[in-house]
C-alpha cells in the first residue's frame, strides 16, 4: 500500500444533547470536526484544526489521542465549548434544534501551522463558508479540497458559499441542500449545476437512499448497508465524509466510486448508536465487510 496522505481537517468540536425515540443524552462529545475524524482516523492520518473551551472534558482529548488524531492546531480558549441540541422526530424524518450556544466557536479563527498548510488533503467541514474559504486559501498545494455544507449556510450566505465551490474539489451535500442551491429537484440536473460553479466531483447524499456521485456526464448511485436500526442518525454526513477521504488517503489512483462506498459503509456505523460510540467499535475488518456488501447490492442508476 501506498504511504497514507495527511488529512487536514477543520470543523466544529462540540457537546451535543441529544433526543431520539431510542433515548435521550447529553452533553456527549459531537460536533463536525469529531465525527469526521473518528471516521477518517480509522484509515487516515487526520489533523485536526478546530477549538475549544476550558470546560471540553479530558474524555474528549483521549478520544482524539484513541485515533491517534493531531491536535496540534485546536485553540483551548477561556469561555465555553459549542453546545448543540437536537430532538428527532418519532420516525427520525425530521429533527427540530433545541438549542444553539456558540460560545468560543463565535470568534474562531482557524490557525494552521505552517508544515501542516502543506497537506494534501484537506476537509473543509460543515462551518460558516467565511472559515472554509481562509482555511482553502491557507492550503493552495492540497491536491483535493473536500467541502461540506448545510441549508443554514446556503440561506444566509449563497454568494460566499460559491466561492468556497470555486477553491473546492469535491462537493458533499444532502439532496435537500442540492436542491436549495441549484433549485433543481432532479438529482443529476442538481449535480450538474453544481459541477459547473467549480467542484470536479460532486456526490448528493440521499439518507437512506444512498448516495449519488456525479463527475463530468457520469453518474453513479450507491445503496447504504443495511442495518437492523438506527439509533442516532447525528454526524452521519461527517461520517460518510471521514470514510470518503480516508479512502483518498490511502489511494494513488482513487476510484471515486470506492470512495463513496466507504463512505457508506462507514456512515452506517455512526447512525447504529448514541454520538460517535458505534464509529469507535469500527475496525478495518468490520468496515471492509460492508463495503464488500455494498458493493454486492449496488445498480447502475441514479
């Protein structure tokens, strides 16, 4: 196998309380930034670029140093963590946010240091398009930028959003989002949309329905694994990220098809339990079989 890239990574580090039909918890270790790298760590060298309060519990840190994640570039400022609510409706098909408290993520100014602007790849994950486009500019030799974003962004700052598409490589986005930003209901009309304001690839994630990967004139679809019951669907799309680029990290050649099948798998294991504890019973074992499954199910349709 080829030596294995360095991801850079920045996002949200946060503690979330949580309400689905199968429980309740709070002030567990969640956010963007988490998700991806518990994900992208199990195949990946991850660096992590993000911050903290003072009150962020040890139990956090020791998570990141279980994944052998770099931490290096996480600002610990005086003040709060990111705190995050939100309650699942009974058939997980809507979920209302409870509470937003930003505390030190309101002025974060991502701070990379100077070796670590040298990755190759790098995920821009889902945070405010102003943070995504300083960090894209920090890192003009990474060969894939990866962004994620969500409807809030597209709502309130279209204009900057698009020229985080003009610095990216590869898109990810939920069909609701890609329909918000194109206005294109049909999925392959949405990813053409969005491959001409600038990403090469782009992938449009369906939730249960899988995924689409849309490069140039060819689109593929990719079914999800099939699990008994999903139990906390929260960093999901983080999930399929971290899958998605430790793939890239261990390719010379990537197949971006395979890229999104591990992504699938991967993103399987997140929604299986509470926050990230089902990512951490994952192994490369474990992940493999499900891409092998994936794979045996998979249709050449959109």
């Amino acid at each position: 196998m080829d030596k294995q890239k360095t991801i850079l990574a920045v996002g949200s580090i946060a503690l979330d309380t949580l309400e689905t039909p199968h429980g309740t918890r709070q002030n567990i270790l969640g956010g963007s930034a988490t998700y991806f790298s518990i994900s992208a760590g199990l195949l990946a060298p991850v660096k992590l670029v993000g911050v903290v309060g003072n009150d962020y519990p040890e139990e956090g840190w020791q998570l990141f140093q279980s994944r052998n994640i770099n931490t290096d570039n996480i600002l610990v400022e005086n003040g709060s963590t990111f705190r995050w609510g939100g309650k699942y409706s009974d058939d997980y098909s809507t979920r209302d946010t409870l509470f937003t408290e930003l505390g030190v993520f309101e002025n974060f100014s991502p701070t990379i240091q100077e070796a670590d602007r040298l990755s190759p790849l790098v995920f821009l994950g889902n945070i405010h398009p102003d943070l995504q486009s300083s960090v894209a500019k920090l890192t003009p030799s990474a060969e894939y930028i990866v962004t994620d974003t969500m409807n809030l962004w597209i709502d309130l700052f279209p204009e900057k959003l698009k020229e985080v598409l003009k610095l990216s490589t590869i898109l990810l986005i939920n069909h609701e989002e890609a329909e918000q930003y194109t206005g294109q209901s049909e999925i392959s009309n949405a990813a053409s949309e969005l491959l001409s304001a600038g990403p090469e690839i782009v992938v449009i994630k369906k939730g249960a329905d899988g995924a689409c990967l849309a490069q140039g004139e060819s689109r593929h679809s990719v079914p999800v694994f099939p699990i008994n019951q999903v139990i906390d669907p929260t960093g999901a799309g983080d999930s399929f990220a971290g899958g998605f680029m430790g793939y890239l990290s261990q390719a010379s050649q990537p197949d971006f098809l395979e890229a999104v099948i591990v992504g699938s798998a991967m993103a399987s294991f997140c929604v299986e339990g509470f926050g990230v504890e089902s990512l951490l019973q994952a192994t490369p074992t474990l992940l493999a079989h499900r891409v092998e499954t994936i794979k045996n199910s998979m249709v050449e349709k959109v």
